[in-house]
C-alpha cells in the first residue's frame, strides 16, 4: 500500500506569485501616498505663499512706519531676498512668519531667530524660497490689475520648479496664490520660451509679468 507523502510549505512558483501581488499592491499604495503628499504639500505652499502676501499687503497698507520704510527708507533699494530679511531686520514681519519663509515642497531649511539677534547677520540663502519686489516698487505692483497685473511673489531660482513645470505666485490682483505653467503664460500673452522658464534668471526681474520680482 502506498504512503501519501503531504506538502508543506510554498512552491517556489507560489512565492513567486504572492511577492508580485505584495509588489502590486505597495506600489499602487505608495502612488496614492506620494499623490496624496504632494497635493497636500501644493495646498500648503499656496497658503503659505499667501500669508506673506496678506500680511505685506496690511503692514503697506496700515502702517504709515512701513510704507515709509519701503518708498523713501531702508527697505527702498531692497529686492528679493534682502527685501524680507529687511522686512524682519525692521520688524514689519514678525518672527512666527519666519516659517512662512520656504517651500515646503523643497530642500530649503526654515531659519530660526538667531540671526535677528546679531545686527550683522543675514537671512541665509537655503532659508528663503520666495522671489521678491524692491522695496520702493513693492506697493505700486500691489495695485497692478487686469491686464497690467504682475507677479508680486513667486518661487525664486532655486525652487522654481518643485513642482514639476508648474511654478507658484501670487498675482497682484488675485486672492489666492497658485500654479502657472509656461503654456498658460504664453496663452494670456506674455513673450516667456520653454528655455526661459527652464532658466527663471533669464526671467525673475527682466520678463513680464516676473519683472517686478528678485532672487
């Protein structure tokens, strides 16, 4: 009489299959993530981008000292990056904005207050994300509407494309920060080439509708 010998285990074709239906599955997991992030992470940097907007818009618009410090004072020949940290240098921004500094979407690092205490220090490069106006031009390209609007704030060189071939800004007659792509801007009439908008210094403070904003 025979024995019937009974199987323990996988086979090595069933180890197979079930390490691809795993694979199968962590990768339509990890894709709903990383989707999930990166809107989320599109979301933030909108608000952020947003609240430094606002809050520059209400310190120029409320507060004679800051209007006075842009037009004719220390933050007149300021742009960019300079312009901000004057913006903190003069107290017009408070440090809890220190946060709403950088790209959330980027590698910048957010800076502490540190170097507000030491009147020498600067705002560090890899600490600020955003394009910005000169002081003295800041307030006339806040009330640019229609079809003269500019770009008041936007992502500066280095963090121009964290989100593929959109950018963020935020235009001066607009509510809500948010992404344009080259193809957009050359639809409403702007004069920007792909090879530009791959090389935002040949566009940031030169090329409509970016010529009001610095590295």
């Amino acid at each position: 009489m025979s024995s019937r010998v009974s199987r323990t285990g996988f086979t090595l074709v069933e180890l197979m299959v079930v390490i691809a239906i795993l694979g199968l599955l962590a990768s339509v997991l990890a894709t709903s993530v990383v989707s999930k992030m990166k809107h989320a992470t599109h979301e933030l940097d909108k608000k952020t981008l947003q609240d430094l907007y606002n809050h520059l818009q209400m310190s120029a618009a409320m507060d004679q000292k800051a209007k006075a410090m842009m037009v004719r004072g220390s933050l007149a020949e300021k742009r960019g990056r300079e312009f901000f940290e004057g913006c903190f240098k003069e107290k017009l921004f408070d440090t809890d904005m220190l946060g709403k500094m950088i790209s959330h979407a980027g590698n910048d690092v957010a800076p502490d207050s540190h170097w507000l205490d030491d009147p020498n220090a600067t705002l560090p490069d890899f600490s600020c994300s955003w394009a910005a106006p000169q002081g003295n031009e800041c307030l006339i390209l806040m009330t640019r509407r229609g079809s003269s609007r500019r770009v008041v704030l936007c992502a500066n060189s280095r963090n121009w494309l964290n989100f593929d071939d959109e950018v963020i800004v935020m235009w001066s007659d607009a509510d809500t920060a948010s992404y344009i792509t080259t193809e957009e801007c050359v639809a409403w009439g702007y004069d920007i080439s792909k090879e530009q908008w791959l090389n935002p210094a040949e566009l940031l403070g030169q090329v409509k509708p970016f010529d009001g904003v610095w590295d």
